[in-house]
C-alpha cells in the first residue's frame, strides 16, 4: 500500500502538469487563431499597397502612351494640312499653265512663258525629295520591360523571423494630455512604467466619426500626434499600438472623444477644466488624404476610456472638481484665426493672426486655420481699411487653392469679390450675378457656410448680398480671403 500511494503521488503530479499543459494548447489555439487573422490583414495590406503601386504605375505608362499618341497624330496632322495647301497651289498653277497653253496669240504667249516655265519648275522642286514622305510612324517605339518585375512576383516569399526579443507591450493613453479643439485631436501615450522592452515605433488609429473601421492616421516614434481636418460635432474613438521587429504589441485601451460642435451658445461655462499648454509636436507627413498631423496644441477634451470588460468616464471622475460649477451647457463653436502657414508670403499678420493686409498690388490669399466639412458655419470680415477702391474677394477654397491670384480664378475656391460699388459671384475664373451694393472702410462682410444644405451665401452689413452664391458644396473648405496692400481685414469668428 505503501509503494502504491508513493507511485500514485507521482502520478498525481504528472496529471496536474498535463490538465495544465492542455490549457496552455488550449491557449495557444486561441493566440493562432488571432495571429493568423492578423497576419492575413498584414498580407492582404502589403499586397493591396503592391497592386495600388502597379496601379499608380500603370496610370503613369499610360499617360506616356497618350502622349505619344497625341504627338504622333500632331505631326501626321500638320504634314496633311501642309501637303493639301501645297497640293491647292499645285493644282491651281496646272490649270493656268493649261489655259495658257490654248493661248493663239503667240507674241502673248511668249511675254509670260518664261515666267511660268520657271515657276512650274520652282513649284516641282518644291515637292523635292522627303516632301511626300511621312514625317511619323505609325509604330509606338515604346517597349514595356515586365521581365524583372513579373520574375520578383514569382519570387514573393515569406521570410522567416527569429523572434529575438519579446514584442512591446500596449501603449497606455495619457488621458490629462489628450484634448480636442474645434475639429482637431490631440492624443499622447507612453509605455507602461515597468516596461524594458524596446519599441522601434507606434501605431495610431481612429476610426470614421461614425462607429466604423479604424484607419491608420500615424506611424513613428513620436509619443504625440495631432489629427486635424476632423468632423465637428462628432464622435471619434482612437487606440494605439508599438511594435518592434519582434511584432505588434495588443492594441491599447480604445478612447472616445469628441469634436466640437458647430452651433453658438449663450452660455459660456465649461464642464471640465481645460488642458494645460502642452509641449510642440514636429509637423509630420500624414497618412490619410483627409487627416492632417499639425503641431499640438491646448483644447477643450471629452473622453471615455473603453475596454472589453468595463468603461472609465474621465467626465464622471472630474465631476467632482467641478462640483463647485454651475454647469449649464458646453460651449462648442469653430473659432479660428489665420494661417501664416499656408498663406502667400506678401501677406501681412497682426492682432494674434485675426487681422491680414499685403504688401503687394497684386492679390493675395490667406487661409484660416479650421477646414469644417460638415454643420453650420458663420464668421465675418471687418474691413479696417479700403483705399482706392480695390476688389476683394472672401469666400472658402480647398487647402491647395492657388495662393497668388484673386480667389476664385482656380477651380479650388468660392468667393464673392466686392469693390465700393457692386459684387460678383466667382469660381473657376466664371464671375456670375452682379449686385449692385459694395464696401467702405469700416463694412462687415459675412459668410455663411451651411454644410448641412451644402451652400454658401454672403451678406454685406448683415444684409444678404445676391441669391445664394453656391450650392453642392461638400468636402473640406478653409475660410479664404484674397486682398492687396489697399486693404486691411479683421476676422470676427466662433
């Protein structure tokens, strides 16, 4: 009994080891499982970036052969029309000389035969050797050399990894530094303190404002990014990820924000305290055609730290800091300022970039700060000063509008140009509805952008000037004005 309960201890223990080595597999599925689904997203997006480059590629070869189709079809064309005025003259010496020929009178005939043999023969000459020869093939001397590039295909492989080290751990959002400001969101994180793994870079992803698939908006070694050109009064929720060559590390805890609204408020009383300034963030290449990194900045915050299995509300912990507070409701309108950035360099900052002049005769654009692409919208222009009856012009424009011409001359702006007399309508350099009323020293100007109609209308001293300017507006747009050195405007905005 003795040696048997002595082997049965043993026993024991090898059963225990096993019931643990079995949750272990079991484990270990469950990790397969999630790392081949991540695996094949990593694929799939390295092959679409392929196919999207061979996309680009062949858009490029294309407009090469387009080229050269039209340049074939320029010369062969220019050589038709040149031959068929040659043959008209040509043709049209034949029929005289012939008339000539009938001529009885011979003394006639031979005051004006020299004449005509010589120019018969200078006419021959002129269609001498190369004149009946085409000047272009018919052939596209053009050869594609898909050899290599098919033989690197075939060649696609993986590569196998050596995992040298363990992958990082997820990043932690760092609530007191993240805030929002109009349409834009500031988001910082670190690694967990007791962390020693090394980490080459992060990963962050917002998703669309509307509960969908999250994108990639930055990758780099930064701590903090900016993500400007957001919607207004919309709900973004945000993660972050570090990796190394070993990996990707799990994703972070998802954070909920939300952008300012786009509609005026009487009451002014914040809910929360406002973020502190914080440190400057390099400005960056953005990896989203929409979404933009800009410097950091303060602003006003809203968050919610999600995970699996509970929710943290950053705004119910700080209720209590603000017990003392009459909370009424949020004040959540798009202030803005010029941009020094974006504008022409002839253009002149003053008053905390609200007020802009030129240095130049010519016009010259400037852009605000804030792009808004959805809600209701309205600012105003006071004119400081309006001298020799100048032209200028306020409106919206893409973020690429031309910058050394009148607004409206390119396809990338809508404005409405006004001297002291009457207004125009313009975009795309097509000036519509004149309206008689203009601007003095001392005028408002106002722009009424309504996204939500997806039109643009303005007035003059709070008076609507012309029907609506613009309708199906959509996109992104920049408050813009252009003016020369005869005049000075004042932004009056939020």
């Amino acid at each position: 009994q003795s040696q048997l309960s002595q082997a049965l201890n043993g026993l024991s223990d090898r059963a225990k080891e096993a019931k643990e080595f079995l949750v272990q597999l079991r484990n270990m599925v469950q990790q397969i499982q999630e790392n081949s689904v991540e695996f094949e997203a990593c694929l799939v997006a390295q092959c679409d970036a392929l196919i999207d480059a061979l996309n680009r590629r062949k858009a490029q070869l294309l407009s090469r052969v387009n080229k050269e189709h039209e340049h074939k079809l320029k010369v062969v064309r220019d050589q038709i029309s040149h031959c068929t005025v040659k043959l008209r003259q040509t043709t049209g010496l034949m029929e005289y000389c012939l008339e000539v020929i009938k001529e009885n009178d011979p003394s006639g005939f031979l005051q004006i035969s020299d004449a005509l043999i010589r120019r018969v023969h200078l006419t021959e000459d002129q269609w001498g050797k190369g004149t009946l020869t085409p000047r272009m093939t018919t052939d596209f001397d053009l050869n594609l050399d898909n050899a290599p590039l098919l033989q690197s295909i075939h060649q696609l492989d993986f590569v196998q990894m050596k995992v040298s080290s363990p992958v990082p751990a997820p990043p932690i959002l760092q609530l007191e530094e993240c805030c929002t400001h109009n349409n834009s969101a500031t988001l910082s994180w670190k690694q967990p303190p007791l962390s020693t793994v090394q980490v080459e870079g992060y990963i962050l992803e917002l998703d669309d404002g509307n509960g969908g698939q999250f994108r990639e908006v930055y990758v780099g070694k930064e701590t903090m990014c900016t993500v400007d050109g957001l919607h207004f009064n919309s709900t973004y929720s945000a993660r972050v990820k570090a990796f190394n060559k070993s990996g990707v590390s799990p994703y972070s805890k998802t954070l909920v924000l939300q952008t300012s609204e786009d509609t005026q408020s009487e009451e002014q009383t914040l809910p929360f305290p406002v973020p502190l300034e914080r440190s400057q963030l390099r400005r960056m290449s953005p990896f989203s055609s929409t979404l933009n990194l800009q410097p950091s900045f303060s602003g006003r915050s809203y968050f919610e730290l999600r995970s699996s299995a509970h929710q943290l509300s950053l705004h119910s912990s700080l209720q209590s800091l603000n017990s003392a507070v009459d909370i009424k409701k949020m004040v959540a309108v798009a202030w803005f300022s010029f941009d020094p950035s974006s504008a022409h360099a002839d253009i002149i900052f003053s008053n905390d970039n609200l007020t802009v002049t030129c240095n130049s005769y010519d016009d010259r654009v400037v852009l605000g700060k804030t792009g808004f692409s959805k809600g209701l919208h309205y600012w105003e222009l006071s004119i400081d000063r309006y001298d020799n009856h100048p032209d200028p012009a306020f409106g919206v424009a893409r973020i690429d509008v031309l910058k050394d011409a009148m607004l409206g001359k390119d396809d990338k702006a809508w404005a409405m140009y006004v001297d002291n007399n009457r207004s125009w309508f313009m975009h795309n350099n097509s000036h519509t509805n004149r309206t008689e009323g203009g601007i003095t020293k001392g005028a408002t100007v106002g722009v009424l952008l309504d996204l939500t109609r997806r039109t643009l209308t303005f007035s003059i001293n709070e008076d609507q000037q012309g029907p609506v300017a613009f309708e199906n507006l959509e996109g992104l747009f920049f408050p813009a004005v252009s003016l020369n050195r005869n005049v000075q405007v004042r932004a009056r905005t939020g």
